[in-house]
C-alpha cells in the first residue's frame, strides 16, 4: 500500500482494471535539492536531505535499509518499481541508482489510453524527479497496462523488479496473469522480484478486498508464473495486527481511513487504537527468474 493524501479506494472500478492508470498519487510536494548522496550506501540515501519529514516518520515502518540488502540491491543495476504511489521508495532508489551508474524505471498506464486528469496525474508525479536530474538521474517509464501491448521494459532487460503492496491490487482488478507475465517478461535470466503484501492469517480463507493476501498463497501464485521462491523475510512482520479491521488494511496508518469507502470520512471514529497497531503486518519475499 502506497502512501496516500486521501483515502485509498479497496475495491477498483472495471474500467480503472484494464488502464491501470492510476500508478501514480498525487501527495506532499518534494524539497528542490540537487546534492547527491555522500556515499553509494542504502544509509546515505536514507538520510538524503532532498527526503521529507512525512516519509521519514514512516521509515520505522518500511524498513529501508533493511529492504535494500533483503532485496541485494547493487548500485549499477537497473531496476523497475512496480506502481510507485507517492514515491516512498523511488525518492531512495533514484538517487541510488543515478549515483552508482544504474537505471530506475517507474510503471505509468499507456499514456495513449489515460484520460487528461489521469495524464496531469502522472506528469506532476514525474515532473519533480524530472526538474533534478543530478539528483535522480534520468528515470524511464514503462507501461504496466493490461489493455496495452507496450512492455513494461525491453524483454530480458531488468535485474530487479519491486513491487510493494500491489498484490491485492492485482487480484482485485483481477490482472494477476497479466501482471506476473509482464514483470516474467521484463527480466534477465536470474533476475529477481521483491514482493512487499499485507499478510493474511494463514487459518482463514482469505478476502482481497481487504488488502490482506495469505503469504502460502502469493508463493504459490508466483511459482505459477514461472517464478523460483528464493527466500522470505520477517523485516516487515507486525505481530500487533490483528487483520480484522472495519475498513481493511487501510483502518491502518497511513491512510487511517474512518468510513467505508465512497462515503465522507466519520469524524467521530475513533482510530486511536489503529494507530496503535501502527502498519499493516507484511510478508516480504524474493522471488528469481530461472537463469538459462
């Protein structure tokens, strides 16, 4: 789950199915800063001065250093993030990749298909990376669109893929195939997908709809597709969530939502409890393209 500015929708309308266009959200504006990180280090793009206070204070939660070594992140890699949100993790992979002489590519809808809200959606979320190009270098766009032919990058060409809190996504607008085939596609022999998920309990059959997906399960569905497991994390584990919530996943922080979806928020919910809990309880995986 992506940061949001506004409450996040669970459940995705038929047509926003097919265009994915909406990979990217619209949030807190970016402090203009050129300086690149000190060092090639997750550390030093962690504490990189060009981040904002909002994503810091989730840093707790999303574990960033951590997860760049879970995921064996090098600096010269090229690496494609799967529906970047507000752009947590591409304001620490850009500027990491720029300076180790690696590639960022973020996923956007077929521009051809978006409708013009969608477009100015997209370009304010580009448009800051775009105006600091010594900081974050060039990124690429490729398109992870169900209703278009244009790859997500050229086939065979990636070393990483990340995809944070997408899955539920996928299987709610009901693009897994396509997903899993596009990402396939996009990777060298041997080269790697890091899933991030809320996590389900394993007893109960499980719902999407709440963002919540049974870890045995997303293994399964990515071996599949092809996919060889190659290990499994605790990093992002929350032994406080119960997965119970009124609103699903999103009752949680960041989103904190207090109403059902597609009604006003209730300003007399009382969500102290929530953020007790803090974020959702996360499986962490790593999954590996076989080599030739």
């Amino acid at each position: 789950m992506s940061k949001q500015s506004k409450p996040f929708l669970p459940m995705i309308l038929a047509a926003a199915a097919l265009a994915l266009p909406m990979t990217f959200t619209s949030a807190h504006a970016k402090p203009a800063q050129t300086a690149k990180p000190k060092a090639l280090s997750a550390q030093a793009v962690v504490d990189g001065a060009w981040r904002t206070p909002e994503d810091r204070a989730r840093d707790g939660a999303r574990h960033p250093v951590q997860s760049f070594a879970f995921w064996g992140i090098k600096p010269n890699m090229t690496v494609a993030e799967i529906r970047p949100g507000a752009g947590y993790w591409t304001d620490l992979l850009a500027p990491y990749l720029a300076a180790g002489g690696g590639k960022l590519i973020v996923t956007s809808g077929d521009p051809d298909k978006m409708t013009d809200a969608q477009k100015a959606n997209r370009d304010r979320f580009l448009k800051r990376y775009q105006d600091n190009p010594g900081l974050y270098g060039s990124l690429e766009v490729g398109v992870f669109a169900a209703n278009s032919d244009k790859p997500l990058a050229a086939p065979g060409s990636v070393d990483l893929i990340i995809s944070s809190r997408n899955f539920h996504g996928f299987v709610l607008q009901n693009i897994k195939d396509y997903a899993l085939k596009s990402m396939y596609d996009a990777l060298k022999p041997g080269g790697l997908v890091a899933i991030e998920q809320h996590r389900a309990d394993p007893t109960k059959p499980q719902n999407p709809s709440t963002g919540y997906l049974r870890q045995d399960w997303v293994i399964a569905q990515m071996r599949q597709a092809g996919f060889e497991f190659v290990t499994a994390s605790e990093l992002n584990a929350n032994p406080k969530d119960t997965k119970d919530h009124p609103f699903g996943v999103w009752t949680l922080p960041p989103t904190l939502q207090t109403a059902p979806s597609g009604q006003p928020a209730n300003p007399n919910f009382d969500n102290a409890k929530y953020k007790e809990i803090g974020e959702s309880d996360r499986m962490t995986l790593l999954f590996r393209k076989p080599a030739r």
